[in-house]
C-alpha cells in the first residue's frame, strides 16, 4: 500500500504548471461516444478517474490512441454497445463520473445500463434531478439492484425544458449529454455555472453540437443529427490550481502557479487575500506568497461563483494555523464533507464541527501524525497540513489523492517540498472511491 511521508515546516518556492481539469476531463470523455469520427482531446489530466474511463470507453469498442501524456485520440464511430458489461462494473462504481455513460448512450443509441456509480463518499448522493431531466427528454429510467437502466420510450430523445429544482453538476452535464442529438430544442433552467460545465458545452460545440448560454443559468440547446469530429484542449484545473496556493498559504513560501485561468480562481484568490496570503495575477499565472501572520477568515461554500465546496478541506487545513476562530460552513453537501477534521486533530488542530460548520480555533503549530486520506479532497488538505506541520506525517489511502491529482508528490518536490511515496506491503482491499 502506498502512502506518502511528508518532513513538514518547509516553505516552498518555484513554479508549478496545473495539468487539465479532472471534473471536465470525466465528463469530456464519456461524451465523446456521442461523436463519429476521430476525437483528439488535449491537456488530458494524467490522473486515474480519466485513465478508468478511457479503459471503459476502450472495453467498450472505442479506438483509444494516447499521442503524448496529455494528448489522446478516441474514435467511438464503431461501438455498438450500449450497456456496460460486467467485466467493467467495478470500474464504473469506482468513479462518479461513470452516469455520464448513462446520458452519452441514451443521447446516441436510445438505451443505457450501467451499474450506480461511486464517488467520494461524504453522505448521501442522490441521483433524481438527473433522473427528472433525462424522464423530460422521454426516457424510462429505473434504479434497481445497484443499476440504471434508461430506454428512450420511443427510441430517441426529444428536448423538452426542464427545470432543475437543485443546482446540480452532475445533473446539468448528463443532460446536456443528452440533449445534444434529442429532436427539437431542449431549455434546462437552474443550471449549475462551473467553469467545467462551459468547457463541456465548447467541446460539444466544437463537435458540431448546438449548445448556448452555458456558464449562465439557462442553457439552450438544439439538437443535431450526429456529433462529428474534432480537436479539444481542456481547460486548465481550478481546484488543482487552489490546492497548490492554500499549500503556499499553510507553509508559507513564495510559488508561481501556472497555466490557469486566472478568472476561474478569484473566489480563492479574495480568500485567500483576506487571510494575508499575496495573490497576484497574470494572464495565465498567478503568484502566491505569504511569509507574514495568516488571518482568521470564516468560508460558506456555494456553487460556481461562489466558493468551491471542492476548496474547503484545503481551506480548513490552512486555517489550522490562523490565530482566532475561524468557521467554515459546507452549503453544497452534507457535515458528511468534514469527516477528514479528525485526522486533522490528530495533528494537534482544534476544530469543531457542528451541523453544516467547522469551528477553528487556530494553534501555532501543526504536529506531523500519521492520518489517511478519507476522499480526494480531503487527502489534498492532509498533505497541506502535512507540509505546514512540524515533524513527519504520513498519509494512508493515497489512491484517493492520485484520482485526482497528476503528480502530486513530484509537483511539490518541485517547490522543495520534503515528500516521497513510498510503498508498503499490501493490507486487504478496502472499498475506494473518487468524484
Ligand atoms: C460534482 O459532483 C463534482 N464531481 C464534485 O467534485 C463537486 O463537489 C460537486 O460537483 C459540486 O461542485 C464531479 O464533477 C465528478 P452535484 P456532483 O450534483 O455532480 C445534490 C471532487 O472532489 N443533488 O453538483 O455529484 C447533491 O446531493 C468532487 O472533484 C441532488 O439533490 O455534485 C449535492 O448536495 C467531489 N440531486 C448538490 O446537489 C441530484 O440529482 C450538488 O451536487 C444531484 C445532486
């Protein structure tokens, strides 16, 4: 089993290039099976959620030809199938991104199966927006037995408007999957507005799809005969990018963050600044530095522009070390989302959680202890505090990180962070799950 060991108390310094957003990458690749033709997708984050899709999408008949580390080509003209077969359902429920197969093959064949899917797990995830939506767009769509099954009542889609009663992600990607080959016009209002949410509209446009108005509250898309092929460059990981700045912010130090989009990060930039944390941006860079004091802040997550509830173990490991209290209320997800405030205590943080709030009672210091990552964003915030502890820490169930997070460790030994993944004999397999 892998874990990583962190010698914390070390600024750190230099540059770190961000790769290409994993929650556009797993929604990107499920609907390129709505495209005929080559597809060729850059800036491809080299993380294993996209590595399990393309495998899916391979298993499936597509032709997958990786060109470079980031740079693939798919072709998915020829597959034929559209339930995923047994040999794949351990994959599928690893990863939550796996329902977007759901809209992707219900858009091009009319039919879909696939088991439920996995993803972090921090209570509750429920499924019924996208359900509602993909019910509007006329398909019969049952839950049983840890599958779903969706068979468009009379062998296609039709658009339809669609109201989203909860601002959903998931929800607004599959339908838009979807909708794109449905016959007619298809209106979802209350959408969500993350900047993935746009990427996946311009590919899809890219490819000859009519979608409008994404990154706003409605979007409106008129469906076309067929998906042709096309080139793609992803955007660049907001989330990746904000791990790095609260990791400068938490250890102090001085880093250039590079290839981002400087716009899609300004909810973590104003944060941060409020904590004493120096943010200055450039076109496609921003620098962060901090080698004074941090300051208490309190942080509410909300969906896109608002904070990123995907931000928030991070922020919370940063204000370990804020003098006074800081509170940070988790708005998107359940108290399910704090689990990870334990192994931060176990680290000598003083945090509280009550109903949807984390209560920080900051400290002078982090202690290095050995925690586990519990999901992905959770396991950033581990090594955030690690790096800012004192003393050694060691992070159990890094699967989780690596999820997510293209070379983390040879991205922090490249700031001059003191961190090694090192492997240790296997222990029986626990569930794992990420997204
Ligand atoms: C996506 O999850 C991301 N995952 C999550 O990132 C992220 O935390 C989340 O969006 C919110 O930004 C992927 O993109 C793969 P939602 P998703 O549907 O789509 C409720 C990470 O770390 N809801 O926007 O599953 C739901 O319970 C991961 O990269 C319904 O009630 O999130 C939640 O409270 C973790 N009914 C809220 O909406 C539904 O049908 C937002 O969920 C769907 C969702």
């Amino acid at each position: 089993m892998e874990k990583y060991v962190i010698h914390g108390g070390k600024p750190l310094h230099g540059e770190v290039e961000i790769s290409g957003a994993k929650n556009a990458a797993v929604a990107i690749i499920p609907a390129a099976l709505m495209v005929h033709g080559v597809c060729r997708l850059e800036n491809l984050p080299e993380i294993s959620d996209t590595d399990t899709l393309l495998r899916i999408l391979t298993y499936l008949g597509a032709k997958v030809n990786m060109i470079n580390r980031s740079t693939v080509e798919l072709d998915c003209t020829h597959v034929q199938m559209d339930l995923i077969p047994d040999q794949m359902w351990d994959m599928t429920r690893r990863i939550r991104a796996s329902y977007y197969l759901i809209g992707a093959m219900l858009g091009r064949f009319g039919r879909a199966r696939t088991t439920m899917p996995g993803g972090c797990n921090f209570g509750i995830r429920p499924i019924d927006q996208h359900i509602k939506g993909l019910t509007a767009l006329g398909a019969d769509v049952t839950l049983s037995g840890g599958f779903i099954c969706a068979n468009a009542r009379d062998g296609h889609l039709h658009g339809r408007t669609i109201y989203l009663d909860k601002v959903s992600v998931g929800a607004t990607i599959n339908i838009m999957i979807a909708a794109v080959t449905a016959e007619g016009r298809t209106v979802i209002e209350n959408v969500a507005r993350e900047p993935h949410i746009v990427d996946l509209a311009n590919f899809l446009n890219s490819m000859g799809a009519d979608v409008r108005g994404a990154g706003t509250d409605v979007i409106k898309i008129r469906g076309v005969k067929q998906l042709h092929g096309g080139s793609y460059a992803l955007i660049p990981d907001q989330i990746e990018a904000g791990t790095y700045m609260a990791a400068v912010a938490a250890a102090g130090g001085s880093i250039r963050v590079s290839n981002i989009i400087p716009k899609h990060l300004e909810g973590i930039s104003s944060k941060l600044q409020e904590m004493n944390v120096e943010v200055e941006e450039g076109d496609d860079y921003v620098l962060v530095r901090r080698d004074g004091p941090l300051h208490n802040a309190n942080i509410k997550t909300k969906p896109y522009p608002g904070f990123p509830t995907d931000m928030q173990p991070q922020m919370t490991a940063v204000l370990c070390c804020a003098p006074g209290v800081s509170v940070v209320t988790e708005a998107v997800w359940s108290s399910g989302r704090f689990k990870y405030v334990a192994e931060l205590n176990k680290m000598g943080a003083h945090i509280e959680v009550e109903d949807q709030s984390a209560f920080i009672q900051g400290v002078d210091s982090l202690t290095g202890a050995t925690v586990r990552a519990c999901d992905l964003r959770a396991g950033a915030a581990m090594v955030i505090a690690g790096l800012a502890a004192q003393g050694v820490t060691q992070i159990e169930d890094v699967l989780y990180i690596e999820r997510g997070y293209q070379d983390i460790v040879g991205k922090f030994r490249a700031l001059g962070a003191d961190i090694r993944c090192i492997d240790e004999p296997e222990e029986p397999a626990r569930g794992w799950n990420a997204g």
